[in-house]
C-alpha cells in the first residue's frame, strides 16, 4: 500500500526533497547565468568595423592599381617622345636641374611705375636692367623676383619674358616671367644658355654634355642630350640646328642637329664670330685670313663645314662678336675701327667683295643689336646709354649720338631686348 493515498502513478516511493530555495540562493543562480552567457561571445551577423575595413582596403588596393597604371602609361609616353626627339643623342649621366615654383601665391606681384611721358604705341625696343624693365619712353616695369640678366626675350605666346641669368659661382639660370606676377626659375646650374629666336627652343651646356629642349609654358621639355668637347658652347640656333664654337678661344664652329646623331666629326676651322641669318638661311660672320692679325666678313653656308662663299676683307673688325643683320639682309651693324678709333660700323652685304668698305656708325657696341626695321636699329654703348641707328642719316655721313636711358640712373648697365 501506497504512503500516498491520492497518488494514482508508478512512482515509487524516494527521499524526501524540499523545494523551498532562499532569495539569496535564487540571486545567485541568476547571477551565474549570466556570467556565463557573457563570457561566451557569440559571432555577429553584422559586423560594421570590419566591413570599413575591408571596404578602406578594397579601396586603397583599387588607388594603388590606378596610380601604378598611370605611371606606367606616363612612362612609355615620356618614353616615346623621348625616343623620337633622338634616342641615339642620348646617354646616361647627371640629372638636369630643373626647378620650379608654380604656385605665386607667395610671391609679390611685379610693379610698375611710369615717369615722364606716356609709351608711345609704336615703341617695340625696351631695357632691362637687373630687376627693371624699361622701355626708350621712360615706362618702367619692376620685376623684384628676377636677379641680374644676361639676356632676355619674350615667351613664344607674349605674356611675359625669358630671362636668361647673368653668370654666378652656381652657374646661369633661366628665368619665365609673365605678366600675371608668376615669376619661376625652369632652368638651375647650367653653363651657357642660348635661346631660339622664337623663344619655343633652349640649349644649355651642362657638364659634359649640350642640350637642347622644348619651351612650353613654363616647363622645358623633350630635353635631347650629346657629348661636346670640355670648352665648347653652344652660340645659336640656325633653323632646327645649334650652332655650337668649339673653343672660344679660336676659331671653329659646327652646326648640331638635335636627334640626328652626335656631334659632327667634320669642323670648321676658320669661323671666328656668326652675327645672324641673311632670309635665305645663310649665315653672316667673321672669318680668319693667312695674315694672323686680320680678319674678314664672309657669307657662310649653313652646313656643318660653315664654306664661305663670298667674303670681304676691307673692314678692320673687332673680335668681340658682337653685331647684328638687319631683317632683309642688307645691312651689317658690327664693332671695329675706323681711323685710330673703335667705332661700330655699318656695312652694307650686297657690295660685300673684295673692296668692301664701312662707314662709322656710332660709339662701340655693347651686348644686343635690335633692328626696328630695315633701316633702324638700336644698341647700347659702353656706359649703358641707348644708340639708335638710323642707316640713311649714317650713310649721310652723321654717325649716331649716345643718349641716357630715361629713369636709369647714370652708370647703370640695362640689357636691351626687344617685345615689350
């Protein structure tokens, strides 16, 4: 018999249980649960900071293809262009120092300041004296981000001016100043510098080597490179060739074809000084005679060996090179002697022969000759004063007169250009 009287199971009979917990006991078990549950971290479906993460790599991953892709399609353009220009001219050696500051916002914009009379219209011929621009009215232009020139012209498109800069311990540097205030060197620690008369083309000696490179806009591009003896330098361009004297301290030139090989092995021997171009490509210079303290005026083929075909011995010349032709090809403004005196004489290239002569011009010439025109042309004497040149005036037998530059300061050197 059953100790249950109203149970209707199988169950046997057990121990006795009691089922009464305390609160505390009860507070307990909870606590222990949950510490467990927490303890056991279970994984997220959603996990933000990783997707964000992968997401910033998957994107990085994507950059760095782009960039690497970029780079390599820049490459072989540069490559190309490159190659084109004369893969053959050049070879290994130190890098070019071109250098550059396109951002003027640091930089103060030029000013200017105007004495005297208004320009006038028709003025072409202008000054530029260290860090001034000047032209033959007196309208001064200040450029305080340019040290002291040795040449200048202006940008192939206007807006501004070429600066080539005067020698220094670090070498010559090249200069792009526009007319918006945007002053930068492109070109650092180079030997001589010479520009095409176009403005679109520069060569420089650097080192060991000649190079010649592309004006666009405020970059130098396309640079193609030769080998050139340790004294030579280049002195201008004749066409697409640079004509390049072997040794200032004699006489020889050649003329190099950028991309059509090196140097030519084949020299001229007799050239001293080439003044300009005549409109059919020939050349104007000076040449060496069997008398070794004589020279003569000869026209020169623009060829590699620079063969005179004509040449004029009566003018006594001077050997500093300097001289210019005019436009059409008619006149040669060039240093020399007339009497016991130096003078700069006019000489006229369509009597050039043996009985050639010149008429006393003005003062001695310093630095660049400008031909306004045909018949007028400008230079600066040894003080720094402008001469202008009228041909009709000096045939006449009335040689220029110096006059002072307006707002230069007396004994102060300008540069003439010519553009502004």
């Amino acid at each position: 018999m059953s100790q249950f009287p109203g149970r209707r199971d199988n169950l046997t009979d057990g121990p006795q249980r009691s089922y009464q917990v305390r609160p505390d006991e009860l507070e307990g078990a909870v606590r222990e649960t949950l510490s467990h549950q927490v303890a056991a971290a279970r994984p997220l479906s959603v996990d933000p900071a990783g997707q964000a993460i992968r997401r910033a790599n998957r994107i990085r991953r994507r950059r760095s293809a782009a960039g690497l892709a970029l780079a390599a399609v820049t490459t072989v353009l540069l490559s190309a262009g490159m190659a084109q220009l004369g893969a053959e001219t050049r070879r290994d050696g130190s890098p070019i120092v071109v250098i550059g500051d396109p951002d003027p916002t640091n930089r103060p914009l030029p000013t200017a300041s105007v004495p005297g009379s208004a320009p006038s219209p028709r003025t072409s011929t202008s000054l530029l004296y260290s860090e001034t621009l000047v032209n033959a009215d007196g309208r001064r232009l200040v450029l305080p981000d340019v040290g002291p020139a040795e040449h200048v012209q202006p940008l192939p498109s206007g807006g501004g001016w070429l600066v080539v800069g005067a020698p220094s311990t670090a070498g010559r540097s090249l200069w792009v100043v526009q007319d918006d205030g945007l002053v930068q060197v492109v070109l650092a620690g180079a030997g001589a510098i010479v520009l095409a008369p176009d403005s679109l083309q520069v060569a420089w000696r650097d080192g060991d080597d000649l190079l010649v490179a592309g004006v666009v806009g405020t970059q130098l591009i396309g640079a193609v490179r030769t080998p050139v003896p340790a004294a030579a330098e280049p002195v201008r361009f004749v066409a697409d060739s640079v004509l390049v004297r072997l040794d200032p301290a004699s006489a020889g030139h050649t003329l190099w074809r950028p991309g059509a090989g090196p140097l030519p092995d084949a020299l001229d021997r007799k050239s001293l000084n080439v003044y300009g171009q005549l409109p059919d490509g020939r050349l104007v210079g000076q040449v060496t005679t069997t008398d070794p303290g004589r020279t003569c005026l000869a026209i020169l083929t623009p060829t590699r060996h620079l063969d005179p075909l004509r040449t004029g011995c009566g003018p006594d010349l001077s050997r500093d090179g300097i001289g210019g032709v005019s436009p059409d090809g008619r006149w040669l403004l060039v240093n020399g002697g007339s009497g016991t005196a130096d003078r700069s004489l006019l000489v006229d290239l369509q009597r050039l022969g043996p009985g050639a002569t010149a008429v006393a011009a003005g003062p001695p010439m310093t630095g660049a000759v400008v031909w306004s025109d045909e018949t007028e042309a400008s230079y600066l004497d040894g003080t720094g004063e402008l001469v202008r040149v009228d041909v009709g005036q000096v045939r006449a037998g009335k040689p220029a007169s110096p006059a002072a530059v307006p707002g230069v300061p007396a004994g102060e050197r300008p540069i003439l250009v010519q553009g502004f």
